[in-house]
C-alpha cells in the first residue's frame, strides 16, 4: 500500500487490511497514506518500509496532513498540484546539507509550511510568502532574500521527493539479491541499494542467510581506537579454537566505517563476483551502531564466507550494509562460539540446476566479501 484517496472519497480502511491478513496476505506499506496505515496497524502484522514509515512510527511525524497532496481526477492522470510536506522537508535538508540555505531560514520556512493548508503547499507560494517581511521571524531579512535566491535558482535540480524513493523501496523485495538482510534481536531487516533499512517481511525470500540465537560467552571492552585488522586479530587471540564457528557483535562508537549494498539483480543472475563491481558504497564518519557477524573457519568454504563476514547497522535502524572497512573508538565486543553447523538448501529446480562451482573459491570469495574488487 503506497497512497489513497481522501477527503471526498473513501480512504483504506483499517478492518480492510485486517481482513487481508486474515486470508493470509501480508501487507506492506509505505511513502504515504501507506506509511500511515503501517505505523497504525504495525503491532497486527503490517510491514512499514522507508523513511516515511520510520518518522509515522516514532511520532517523527505528528499530523497526518504532513504526507498529504492536492491531485487532479482521474481523466488528467491524478497529476500532483501540490507538494507534500515530508517532500519539502526532505529537500530543505538537502539544501542545508549543500549549503544552499542556513538553519534560521530553514526554520522559518518549515514554520510557514506547518501552517499552510496541504492544498497551498506550493514551493512557489511558500516562497513568495517567505519574501514578505513578517516571515523572517529567525532569519534577518537582508539572509533570508540572499538564501531564497540561492534556494530558487537551486530548486529545478535539486528537489527530493522522499515518497518516491520510499515507493520504491516497497515495491522490491529481498530476493535477487536486492540490498542486503541483517537479524538483529530475532528482527530480520531489509538493506537497500541506497543504504536504507526497513523490516524485512515474513513473506520475502534472501538468496542466502546466516543466522544463530546469539548467546555471547565472551564479552569484552574497547576503549581505544582499533582499526578493523587490529580488531580481528583481538578476535582471533579470544578464540577458543580456530576450526570452530563464531558470531561476533560490536556495539558502541565508530569513527569511520564503509559499507555496501548490492544492487537488485535480474535473471540470468551473475556471480557475486560480478555482481559487487556495481555495489553502492557508503561512508560515516563518527557513527553510533554496531557491527555484527560471523567469523568462519577456512575449510567452510563455499558453504559460508571464509574469515570474518560483518555488517553495520546504525544504532537509529535506519541504515547499514556489509562493512568493508572501519575505525572503531569504544564500545563493547560479545562473542559467541558454536561447534555446531545446521544447513538448509532450497528444493526447487533453480537450485538443482544451478552451476555453484563459479565463484566458489576462497580467492574469490574473499575478493566479493572485501574491499578488494
């Protein structure tokens, strides 16, 4: 569910989507009155995906009118008239993060579009009124016509519309390789091409997963910046026998980190080899989150990664990938070591068919897994 009618027509109601769960249908929702109907009915079952979704759920976004936009009927393609206050808050960001705008004439504007009917909201309008003297209650005057130049004559190119992006998102899944998974305290999360994450639903499928019920036996502090080979060498000293299966955990503060998403693959399907030539890649410099995965033995290979296979995630959930590289400063280390290895394959004739022996070695697989493509 992305968006819906409102106002004089009947939006999706909430027993509607109560009901398609009952036959059995999981439901998504995102971007729009979507994001809306997930925040609402996510404690039943319903799937929120995207930025939207995040900011409805954690009472980011206050009033419901924030996601709203005036359209034309039917017979003129539902064209948009006006712009959704999540959208213009998504671009001024952009703007102050560019330059383009300071934070008093982002406030004030931002003052001016919470008070403005959704109907009216317009980027010419709100500008225009912005021009007028009683609106520069943050910003001088003299700042804020110099700043909405600048914001005009940027606009064309650099609008974001965070609706889209999360529609988007919504309509992938995880299967074909689209993004990346990471269970975190029995919650499986989705990580798109762009960095994003969303709860992954019951119903999606992932090429591949390594999961365990993460009890550490080993806990340790970090209070001195350690560099992702110095880490793993701390970790290989705690081992307790190099032949065995660890899951490790990192949570604390990161000073620099990389990190990558692959992109969503078609049929016929490439190695992984092939595939992270074309991976997005990411970078954060002090980040609060954790970095969690699994350390196996060299003989497993092709049936799980080689060494050390680790993701990030941000302590707010809203983004992370596979890490490639980092810098931690504090935090604290768990690990969690296991003799025991339980495998499952799927039965279906993709499978059967498929030739598994390309890409297989540890040479390239550890040219996939690492920041050596």
């Amino acid at each position: 569910m992305i968006d819906g009618t409102f106002l004089n027509n009947p939006t999706v109601w909430h027993k509607e989507i109560l009901w398609t769960f009952s036959e059995g249908v999981p439901v998504f929702g995102a971007a729009s009155l979507g994001a809306l109907r997930a925040a609402e009915l996510s404690a039943h079952g319903m799937i929120g995906v995207g930025k939207v979704f995040q900011d409805c759920n954690s009472s980011v976004l206050r009033a419901d009118d924030l996601v709203a936009v005036q359209f034309s009927p039917k017979e003129l393609g539902f064209l948009p008239l006006s712009e959704a206050a999540v959208d213009i808050a998504a671009t001024l960001e952009r703007a102050l993060s560019e330059g383009i705008i300071g934070h008093s004439v982002l406030n004030s504007i931002w003052k001016l579009v919470e008070a403005t009917h959704f109907p009216q909201r317009k980027w010419a309008s709100l500008l225009q009124n912005m021009e007028q003297p009683c609106q520069g209650d943050e910003a001088s005057q003299e700042e804020m016509i110099v700043h909405l130049e600048r914001l005009k004559a940027w606009l064309p190119d650099g609008r974001v519309s965070i609706k889209a992006k999360d529609a988007k998102i919504a309509l992938r899944l995880l299967n074909a390789l689209d993004g990346e998974m990471i269970v975190l305290d029995g919650v499986a999360y989705r990580l798109d091409g762009d960095g994003n994450a969303s709860v992954a639903s019951n119903k999606a499928l992932t090429p591949y997963a390594a999961v365990i019920n993460f009890e550490p036996a080993v806990i340790r502090s970090l209070d001195t910046e350690t560099q992702k080979d110095a880490l793993e060498a701390q970790l290989d000293a705690l081992a307790e026998a190099r032949n065995l299966f660890y899951a490790v955990r990192f949570t604390g503060n990161i000073k620099h980190i990389k990190y990558r998403n692959v992109l969503r693959q078609e049929k016929p399907y490439k190695p992984l080899l092939e595939v992270v030539k074309t991976q997005a890649e990411f970078e954060l410099n002090t980040a609060e989150g954790t970095i969690l995965g699994f350390r196996c033995p060299d003989y497993a290979v092709g049936i799980v990664v080689p060494g050390y296979h680790l993701h990030f995630f941000s302590a707010d959930l809203s983004k992370g990938g596979h890490v490639l590289n980092y810098t931690l400063n504090s935090g604290r280390i768990e690990i969690d070591h296991t003799s025991s290895l339980h495998i499952e394959l799927p039965e279906t004739r993709s499978f059967s068919d498929a030739n598994l022996s390309a890409g297989a070695s540890a040479d390239s697989i550890l040219k996939a897994e690492s920041n050596d493509t």
